[in-house]
C-alpha cells in the first residue's frame, strides 16, 4: 500500500481516511510493543545467601570483623557493621552504576579505626578513566545510626555527600510537594526512585533500584520495631509506597536493621548479640500488609509475623502515668499505715495510765 502524504490535497476522503487510520494503528501497535517491552524486563537477578555475623554475648573475648560485605551482584553490595562494633548493626547498601555509585547510609559508628568503612567503600568502586567512580551519599533519614560515618568521606575527592536535614534533602533532589513527590537519580543506565516516607522520621525516604526491583526501606519497614513518630504521617506513607510498587516488580524489602530472631522476637534493647536471625529480606506481602497493620494500631504496641509496631512516646507516657500511679498508690499507703500505727500508739499510751492505777 502506498503511503499517503497528510498534506496531499488530491487524495480522496476515503482513502485518506483509512490510510491515516493504518499510521495510527501502526504507531499505536509500536508504542504498546515499546512499552511492553520496558515495563516487562526482569530485575537483575542477585543472590541472599548469606549468613550475617550474629555478634557474641562477649565481644571482648570473641572479637568480630566490624564490617561484612556481601555481593548480592556484581553491582550492588550489601554491608552490615557488626553487632559488636554497635548494637544497632546498620546495613548499609552500595549501587554501582556506569557514571556514579550512591552509597545509602554510613552506619552507626565514626571512628575508622573501629569502623573502616570508607576505606572498604573505596575498595569496593570500580575505576572510570583512572580515577575512582564518583561516589553519592544519601541517607534514609537523619538519624545518628545511619549518618555517623558521614565524616569519614569528609577529604574524599569525587564525593558528594547529601545533608540529612529535610530542606537540604528536598532541594538537593528536587522534591516537589513533599511528601507525595517522587525524586529519582540517574547513576548512568541505572535509576533510584526516592519516596519520602515520613512517619518514622520527618526526614525518611525510601530507595526503589530499576535495576534489581529491591526497595531500600531503612527503618520505614525491616524485620523489627517500627519506631513511630507519627502514625498518621506512616499510614500515609505505607500508602503512597504500595501505589508506587503497583506496577513494578519488587524482589525483596531490605531495610536498615535487623532485630528479630527467627521465631519474630525481638532482641533486647542495646544486645551485641542475634542469634538465629531471622531473614534480612521482606516481600510485597509484608508491605501490602503494613496500611492495614497501622489502620488496627492501638497506639502503643503491635507485634506482627515479621515486624513490631511501637510508638516510644506513647509508651514513656503509659509507664509514667502507671509509674506515678504505683507511686501514689504507695504513698498513700504509706501514710495509712503510718496513721494506723499513731492511732495505736496513742491508744496504747492511754491504757497504761490505767494499769498503773488497778495494779
């Protein structure tokens, strides 16, 4: 069939007609193929076999390497700082692209003789034109734990690190309507979406990889207690991510911690030692999951197969309300007794008058 120019006058209506309807039906027919193609292409494949190091009960007598990396692939590392090193034993994730690699968080511990995580970072980056790969630091919020080896890439030439305050986050991405904006970085055929997540953190973003499908998720959701701040604020945020992860495919949730045993207990408080860990790895059901969770939340305490609900605030303040209860209940207890004891003492010293006189 010949072609027909949009701008030849002498052709018939008819055939004009179905010419143009044939352009139409040809281009639409590419842009489906295009699109399907994009949307349907599979996240690189990586591997979680792994077993992270569980700390000791004593770490001065069992002394533990203070990092552990791990290839997931040959261009995303996972590393967790020890138990031993801190309790709080931060993951920390490196993405390697073809211009630039952003590292998500510097863990809990700042000192490099203890915690040589930039030197270990530096090794880790590939070479771009006899110079080392340009290096971005984010942050998932700006908690001390996940910024405090910040410092340690201070003097590093081809580094940028992002302030972890909200202004400097939103202006450095280019947020706009915080927090139902959407940012991305371009690391050079490899782009992180960033979702604020605020409700953990007024500061919280989250970090989709198009490469691999692993949502980067901090403390917004990890196989422990999720810390809240506002309730309200993580409703909406647990919300807006499952939106996001609608129609992209999601391989695994790794978030910034650790905390629960393989049974969903949660380690005590400040413990240099996780035995029996439970998987590092969350999946869409646990986030799908987590709107619900939050919708039922009784506002202090809410403990769920792979993560535990909590507002630390709320809690202070039913242990110092029960606290100062228990300690009037006491008081007044005390003077009870107190005012029983002088009632017989006074009644005791009016009888001996009386057995003085009949003896």
């Amino acid at each position: 069939m010949k072609w027909i120019n949009y701008a030849d006058r002498t052709a018939s209506g008819p055939s004009l007609y179905f010419c143009l309807l044939g352009r139409v039906a040809i281009a639409v027919a590419a842009s489906m193929f295009f699109a399907t193609k994009q949307t349907s292409a599979q996240p690189v494949p990586g591997s979680l076999d792994v077993q992270w190091g569980e700390g000791a009960s004593d770490c001065t007598a069992n002394p533990q390497r203070p990092l552990q990396v791990h290839v997931y692939e040959p261009q995303t590392f996972i590393l967790r700082q020890s138990p031993c090193a801190n309790f709080e034993a931060n993951f920390l994730y490196l993405l390697i692209g073809s211009d630039k690699a952003l590292l998500i968080d510097t863990g809990a511990v700042a000192d490099p003789t203890k915690m040589p995580l930039a030197k270990m970072i530096l090794e880790l980056l590939p070479n771009k034109e006899s110079k080392k790969l340009p290096l971005l630091i984010a942050h998932t919020h700006s908690h001390l734990d996940h910024r405090a080896g910040d410092p340690q890439f201070a003097s590093l030439p081809s580094v940028e690190v992002v302030p972890a305050d909200l202004e400097a986050v939103r202006a450095f991405f280019g947020f706009t309507g915080w927090p139902n904006g959407i940012a991305q970085v371009d690391l050079g055929g490899r782009t992180i979406d960033l979702i604020p997540t605020p409700g953990h953190h007024p500061t919280h973003v989250v970090f989709y990889d198009n490469r691999t499908g692993i949502l980067f998720s901090g403390d917004f959701l990890m196989p422990g207690r999720l810390l809240i701040d506002d309730a309200d604020a993580y409703h909406k945020s647990a919300l807006r991510v499952v939106e996001f992860l609608k129609t992209r495919p999601l391989t695994h949730i790794l978030g910034g911690h650790l905390e629960l045993n393989r049974a969903g207990q949660a380690y005590p408080f400040g413990s240099h030692y996780h035995p029996n860990e439970h998987p590092l790895e969350l999946t869409r059901e646990d986030l799908t999951a987590l709107p619900a969770a939050f919708e039922s939340f009784n506002g202090f305490y809410a403990r769920h197969p792979n993560y535990i609900l909590t507002n630390p605030i709320h809690n202070l303040v039913a242990l110092g309300i029960i606290a100062g209860a228990l300690l009037i209940l006491i008081l007044w207890v005390v003077r009870y007794l107190f005012r029983r004891f002088r009632r017989h003492a006074r009644a005791d010293s009016r009888l001996v008058p009386e057995r003085e006189q009949t003896s």
